[in-house]
C-alpha cells in the first residue's frame, strides 16, 4: 500500500510515496532523499541533532512522521544559504566557531534560525541559553553558540527587511 | 605565521551548511547491507540455548552470523585478546553481543535482531565495586601497588589522622555521533574501512586478523568523527570487524551503525571508582601521609583499564608535594559494559581522590582549603630548566611518587593570579554573608587546580608519522597520523604546515586520516594528537623547505640559510619569488616536493611494574574557581559562576584551546554532577538515552565564565612550546564538586564534613544535607 504526500523541501515542491507510514521526517529526509545534513543523534527527540523547521517552527525530525505533515514546507540545513552566501546564522556560527567536531551544529544553526524567528529571546543570554536547551552539545561549545546566536540576531535585527531572514 | 592564530575549526562551513560528513553521511553503493547486533538480556548467563531460526526468517535479513558461524572467532580487545567478537556460550554483561543480523536495511537489521529465541541459565552476577571486591574478582591476579616512604608510619606518627572514602561515578561519553563504520570489499579480498574512530591503526590491525590478512590488505579511513572523548579509541573495533566479516561471507559492502539506546548498553563507559583513604596531617593540614585504596569497576573485559587505572594512580599526587604515598588499586572485573578510555583516562578519578582528601583536611583543620591546598603544593619551578652540570641541581630534588621530578610547577604563580582575577577571597566572604542571610539558598565555593602529565604511559606510542605533499600549483596536501573529533587537530597542525612554507594556511589541504598514507598510528588520546602530529609535520615540512632553500641558495649563490619563507613569499639573494613560482621552478628542476616526518617524544622512560621512572614528557596546569548555590530542601543545584585560568603553553591557536577549556569543564562539571549511570540489581543499564542520562545543556553552563589562558611557553621542546590541552581542562570540573561540598557544609554547623559523594545529584546532596544537620 502506498501513502502519497507532497512536501516542499527548501523551496522545492516533491511528490513522494512511502511504502510504510511509519517513516519518520528525518529518515525520509537522510535515507530517502539523501539530504544527510540533518543528523540523527538520539533518534528519540532528546538531543536536537535532527532540528528542522516545518513551517517556520523549529522541531525534531526523528519525532515527525512524515505523512502527518503533508503540504508542509521543510527547511533543512541544506537549504538555508542562498547559493555561496551564508544565512546570517551560520555567517555567524563560522565566525564565532560555535561548535568542535560540528554533529550538533546543523541541529544548533536551525535551532537558533527558528529561535531569531520566534522573537523571544532579543539579546538576552540568559534567555537565549534556555531558548537553545533542547539542542545538546556534548563538546559544550555553548560559549560560542551562544555568542554566534546573538550576533545573528542582532545582524538580523539591524538589516531587517534587506533579506529573508529564514 | 599562521601559527598562534586565534582561526576557527578549518571544516567550520562544511558544518554550518551540513556538508560535512561523518561515516552514516556517505553516498553507498546500492548493494550496501547494514548490521545489527543482537544483545544479551542478562548480565551473566550460560546460553543454553540460541534459536536464530526466527531472525533468519525475517523479512529483508541476508544472512545472520552466530558464534558458531566464526572460528576462530574474531577478537575485538585493543588489549589482551580477551574479547570475542560474539560471546561464546556464556554471556557477561546484559548489551553483551551474541550474533550479527546483516539486513537490507538498518531497520531490518534491528527488527530481527529482537527475535532470537534463548534460553538463559543465570550464574552470579558481579554488579557492583563490593561485590567484585568480595568475590576478589580481579584482572592481573590482585591489585597493584606503588609506594613512596612509608606512608603507614606516617600516619601513624602524624599529630592528626583522618579516614575517608568517596564514590565516583562513571561516565558515559555521550558522543553526538554513534559508533559507526562501512566496509567496503576491494578485489583479492582486500578491504577498505570507513570507521568513526580515534585509532585507525588499530582498526586495521583488528579487522585484517579478523580476516586472516596481512595489514597490507586493509585500509582505515577517517575523516572526522562526532565526538570522540575515548570513547572511540577501541569501542569501534567491534563495528568494523563486524562488518569485515559479513562483508567477506557476502561479498557486498556492509555498514553498522548502532542506534543510541544500542550504543550506550553496548559500549563501555568511564570508570567507576570508589577511593578509600587514610591521612595523616598536622594542624595546619600538611599532609605527611596517605594510604589510598582505588577501586576501579573495569567491567567484564580488560579493554584499556590496565593503563586507565596506572593513570589514576599516577595523579594520586595531583598538585601536592607528599612525601609517603601508597597506592593499593584494584582493577575489578564485573559484569557490566567494558569501562574504557575517557578524556583523562583515569588520571580525574584519581586527581578527585587526592583533592577531596584536601578539602576533608581543610574542614578538620578548619582553614581555608586554597591555604591548605598551597601548603602542599610543589615548589615552584625557577624561571630556567635545571642545568645538568650545575652542582647545586644535585641537591635533593622534588619528585612525584612515582619518582618523576617535578620541574615546570607553575601553581603558586597560577593560582595566585587567579585567586586575584576571580576576587576568591571577597566572594568567599560574600558567599559566608548570604549563607548567613539565607536558610533555604545556600551557597559554596572553591578553587581546585589540575597538575596532568602528558604522554601515553606505554611509552612506544609516543611516536607520530606525517606526509606532505607540495603539488606543482604550490598548493600543499597534507596528512598525519591523528584524527579529528572536534578537538582541532587537523586546523592546528594545518598552521604548523602553513607555519613551515610560511604560507596561508588557505594553501594546506588537510585530508582524511588513512592508513595508506601514514602507517602505524597511534590512537588520537591522551592529549597528544597536535604534539606528536604537529612535530611529525613540522619535521616533513623542514625537510621540504630544507630542498626548496638549498635549490634557491645554489642558484643566488648564497647559503640556504639567507633563504626566507615569509608571507607567502620567498626572498633570497636580493630577489624575491612566489611561494608558488618557487615550487614551479623546483619542480622543474627535478626537486621531489614530497616528504614524510617523523617524531618520537624524548626524555620518557617508565617501569610500570615498579611504578617508577619518568612516564610524562612535561604536566599541563590549570585551575578554576566555581562558585554554585542548593536549595537545601530538594538539593537542586547550579553552576553561577566559573573563573578558569589554564596553561596551554604557547597556544598554536587560542580559539580553539579556549573552546577545549570551556567544553571540558562543562563536561567534567557534569561527570560530577547530573550524570548518573545506574544499573539495577540485575545488571541492567537503566539510563541508556538521553531521556534518562543528563549531559549538561545550554542553560547548564555558568552564568558567568571567565577563561584566560595563562601565559608561559612550555619548558621542553614541544611544537612551538605549546602545551596539549585536550584532556586537563576536564579535571577543572572538579572545583564544581568542591564548591558543592562548601554550599552543604555551609548548611550544618561546621562539625560534620558533608561527605558528598559523585555525581553530586540532587539526591546525593539532599543527602548530604541531611547528614550535615543530623536529621
């Protein structure tokens, strides 16, 4: 039996049939589109690796079934930069190296591109830390990704309305 | 100079746009078949039974190997050859690999794996630290013992005497990416691995006598892994041979890659410790004796704990000159996950003893345990290295308990400077004004300093290889025998090349680690990758711009010394030429641009029987100030502040030593508080996710952090006089437990030392509590 949807994934609309409605969002995006920049860390929504936006908002894609958000639009990591020139997130990720071996950092950058969206944490550390929790890193480069959120989120403060912002 | 620059991570915008890969990330041939294991239920078991009759019918299932599929069997041990890859008949652990479902995909692989019918025959189960003590369960026949003085008399002659004991949990490593490889089947027979780990070498040599072949025949790949911390350095062996074997009895490439909750019941963990001790100390808390008694929970296979638990005895010392020492350790095998190497590799374990002895003393004597910590210190070490001919270096020097003399001590002048920086004194006061104003918060603080030495303790693994490529284009390949796993080896070593042609380190290709190019490896561990693999580069890159200068110097008729790489440039002789016309010309001239290097750590000699010699090159320093608050009546607790200040020697790049300070105080401030692995009374791991193990998060971190690197190159000859620092940092997060101890001791009435035990979870300091205030 054949479950049928259509997804836009980093602006690009796909018909897709599943043989199994059990597939979750990340292994349809890892293992069937071969979109391996989302990781898979835990596999059970503890630890962020796999943090995607499905329509704007931030979520965990192991715990997503992808049938159940059908006409979604998805943004992964692959589809953040436009052509060479960085999203203000990674701009700022790269500059102030917030990351080590870089397992988190997709999960992290799309994390922070749907906090920004939120609106919730300004330029709050303190809340920015707490905004950012649902996104281990076990090398604990949490000083950098703090500081690489808030510069984006000033950058993106400050050119609002130049570009998308996400 | 490229060198000393403060660059971030050379894969940074791979990473930010998910280029990046790691093993579960690369494009496989449509063939690929994927393994699962199937896993043990008990911790200890005769299995009198295994029907894999249901699994071999599972849909998508190829094949399934059993034990008595293999013989010989495969051996996964990095150590003493005591590790089936399957168990043989008997279980050991509950996680305990029994046989290998190779699938079509990794969820079919997983699925049948779950349908083996077994029938168990339970035999005792050794769980814990007093049970493998009471069975006398050990490995190496008993426990080891290394002395200095005679510590029972001084104890016993001591004004003041003291007994105690603490427990220290293990740790799982927690890496972001799982264990993982892919092994790829070559004509002849010959194999080609993708493997998430820190030894590549070590692969090699595991999956090649697996298959019965000559090492010739297998080459290990690894580009980068997520994470590592030691859990990689032999906990991959197991993947990679697994696949071998499945990949030779079906002909088609194979991939493993274990699934979280599989990863941490089948992997081994940070050791367990529990530390007794004995003390003798007078008034003013000199400590003049201590008996300690190490405990160390190895799990049920030797893996790494042999040289895991000489570390901790070798940082039993931690920073303080004591002059009778005895070390009883006991190395137990139980029936849990096989503990392994984790940054620090014992040494944290140990160092935790010897400093809560401190703070135990500092409470009986009733001083300030920063005051009581100096006076035990080493002396510190004069502005110069002894010099050999000198009669006076002939007088007595201060040596470890080992024997090694301690000759770069920097504590007095380090923490000094801290305890100015970070205000110690005046918040310790602040901290005694709001314990007084406050019934419900308490507060604690504390300044802990780390001595680590850096080496491998079997010595012959202080060695490093590299290859360096100069292509005609002036472009530099370049490739050595560490891995990548976040620490930035790769970009500091790529700033040693850059540093030797003096080029942009934008000209360095830094590659994949790979047995093909650089052979012999030793693991990625104890620190050592930049030191071994920055010198072997360094060497490699000396002897290419040994040729380059004397080419340039016979056409200018000058001496090669007069020739200058700087800026991208080189001058000679009045003129002045591209680095990459330079290359052109020399390529033209017939001059091989290719050259390995090689390096080996001097000074180094050790008796591990004896416990005595010089097991360490130098010690890396640091110290942290933490200062954190508990609510007293649910033992919740926090970081708020951390004040580091940490030696890394003349840093090859800032950034990224302050990245490994902070990460690895996070990490051992975790190890010590949130992160509790607990097994039931059958042997069962019941925090196998990350729903019920804790690693600190974002919101986890100090509220306030303050890191500065301590100014002073290295004395000995290292690359550029830097220090490695990817382990000693970790043992910062000790000053956490000890500030913890302070806020509970600040609940009772100052006549009951808290005896706060590790990790310090809410229960454990509820607990404390409790014991403080005699309810």
């Amino acid at each position: 039996m054949s479950h049928d949807l259509t997804l836009t994934i980093n602006g690009t609309r796909q018909q897709i049939a599943l043989d199994d409605p059990r597939v979750t969002l990340l292994d349809l995006l890892r293992e069937r589109l071969h979109l391996t920049g989302t990781k898979k860390g835990c596999d059970r929504g503890q630890c962020g690796a796999c943090t995607v936006l499905i329509d704007g908002r931030r979520q965990n894609a192991c715990l997503a079934l992808a049938l159940s958000h059908d006409g979604a639009e998805i943004t992964t990591i692959e589809g953040l930069a436009e052509g060479d020139t960085l999203h203000p997130v990674q701009a700022a990720f790269v500059a102030e190296d917030g990351m080590q071996c870089g397992y988190c950092t997709p999960g992290q950058v799309m994390s922070a591109v749907g906090l920004i969206a939120e609106g919730r944490a300004g330029t709050d550390p303190e809340r920015i830390r707490e905004g950012m929790s649902g996104n281990l890193c076990r090398c604990a480069a949490y000083s950098g990704i703090t500081r690489a959120v808030l510069a984006a989120a000033e950058e993106m403060t400050t050119t609002k309305g130049e570009r998308k912002t996400a | 100079m490229s060198v000393a620059k403060p660059l971030p991570h050379d894969a940074a915008p791979l990473h930010v746009t998910g280029q990046a890969r790691y093993i579960d990330d690369i494009p496989v041939p449509a063939n690929t078949l994927h393994l699962a294991f199937g896993l043990s239920e008990r911790a200890h078991a005769k299995v009198t039974v295994l029907d894999l009759g249901p699994v071999r019918a599972a849909p998508g299932v190829v094949a399934v190997i059993g034990p008595d599929d293999l013989s010989p069997m495969p051996d996964c041990s990095p150590s003493i050859h005591d590790e089936p890859l399957l168990a043989m008949g008997e279980v050991h652990y509950a996680g305990h690999p029994m046989f290998i479902v190779v699938a079509e995909s990794h969820l079919a692989a997983r699925r049948a794996a779950r349908l083996a019918m077994v029938t168990y025959e339970d035999l005792p189960a050794l769980i814990t630290i007093e049970q493998a003590l009471a069975a006398n369960s050990h490995f190496e026949g008993g426990p080891v013992t290394w002395q200095i003085g005679d510590a029972a008399a001084a104890i016993a002659g001591a004004p003041r005497v003291l007994k105690g004991s603490i427990e220290i949990g293990g740790q799982e490593h927690f890496y972001l990416e799982g264990q993982a490889a892919l092994v790829l089947p070559q004509e002849g027979g010959d194999m080609v691995v993708h493997s998430s780990t820190q030894h590549p070498t070590e692969i090699q040599h595991k999956v090649s006598e697996a298959l019965g072949l000559p090492m010739n025949a297998v080459r290990v790949e690894v580009r980068r892994m997520g994470g590592g911390f030691g859990g990689k350095e032999s906990q991959g062996n197991h993947l990679a041979v697994a696949c071998a074997v499945a990949a030779r009895a079906t002909g088609r490439p194979c991939k493993m890659r274990y699934d979280r909750d599989d990863d941490m019941m089948i992997t081994g963990k940070r050791h367990a410790f529990r530390i007794d001790y004995h003390v003798g100390h007078d008034d003013r808390g000199r400590i003049l004796g201590v008996e300690f008694l190490q405990l160390a929970q190895c799990g049920w296979s030797a893996d790494l704990s042999l040289p895991v638990c000489d570390r901790a005895m070798l940082h039993a010392d931690n920073a303080y000159l004591i002059e009778n020492m005895r070390i009883e350790s006991h190395r137990l095998r139980t029936n849990t996950q096989s503990a392994t190497a984790y940054r620090g590799f014992g040494g944290p374990q140990g160092m935790l003893g010897i400093e809560r002895v401190l703070d135990h003393v500092a409470f009986a004597v009733g001083r300030e345990p920063l005051e009581v910590r100096r006076a035990n210190f080493y002396g510190e070490a004069g502005g110069q290295p002894p010099d050999p001919r000198d009669i006076s270096a002939q007088k007595k020097q201060q040596v470890t308990p080992y024997r090694m003399p301690v000759e770069d001590f920097i504590l007095h002048g380090l923490t000094a400077r801290l305890e100015e920086s970070s205000a110690y004194l005046a918040r310790k006061a602040e901290v005694a004004r709001w314990n007084a104003a406050n019934d419900v918060l308490k507060k604690g603080i504390a300044l802990t300093p780390v001595k680590f030495g850096i080496s491998f303790t079997l010595t012959w693994l202080n060695q490093a290889g590299a290859l360096v490529h100069v292509y005609q284009d002036g472009s530099v390949h370049l490739n050595h025998g560490g891995t990548e796993m976040g620490q930035g080896l790769f970009q500091k070593v790529a700033q040693v090349a850059a540093s030797g042609f003096g080029i942009g380190v934008e000209r360095v290709k830094i590659t994949a680690t790979d047995t093909g190019k650089v052979p012999n490896t030793s693991a990625t561990a104890a620190s050592s990758g930049s030191d071994l693999n920055g010198m072997a580069v360094k060497a490699a890159c000396d002897t290419l711009r040994g040729r380059l200068a004397e080419f340039l110097a016979e056409r200018h008729q000058v001496s090669p010394a007069e020739v200058l790489f700087e800026g991208g440039r080189v001058a000679v002789g009045g003129a002045e030429y591209g680095f990459d016309e330079v290359i052109a010309m020399a390529y033209q001239a017939r001059i091989s641009l290719s050259a390995t290097g090689f390096y080996a750590t001097p000074k180094i000699t050790w008796d591990r029987v004896k416990g005595q010699g010089r097991p360490f090159f130098y010690f890396a320093y640091g110290a942290a100030v933490s200062e954190v608050v508990i609510d007293r009546l649910t033992g919740e607790n926090r970081i708020l502040r951390c004040d580091i200040l940490h030696d890394a020697g003349a840093s090859l790049n800032p950034a990224i030593d302050m990245g490994q300070i902070e990460g690895g105080y996070v990490q051992g401030a975790g190890w010590l508080t949130t992160e509790e692995l607990v097994w039931d009374d059958r042997g069962r791991l019941r925090t196998h996710a990350p729903s019920t193990y804790k690693i600190p998060a974002c919101s986890d971190r100090p509220r306030v952090f303050n890191v500065a690197l301590w100014e002073g190159a290295n004395r000995e000859e290292t690359v550029y006089r830097s220090k490695a620092v990817g382990e000693p940092p970790f043992m910062l997060g000790i000053s956490a437990l000890m500030a913890l101890s302070d806020a509970v001791a600040a609940c009772g009435d100052g006549t009951v030392y808290p005896d706060l035990q590790a990790p310090a979870t809410p229960e454990r300091i509820l607990a404390a509590v409790k014991r403080v205030r005699g309810d």
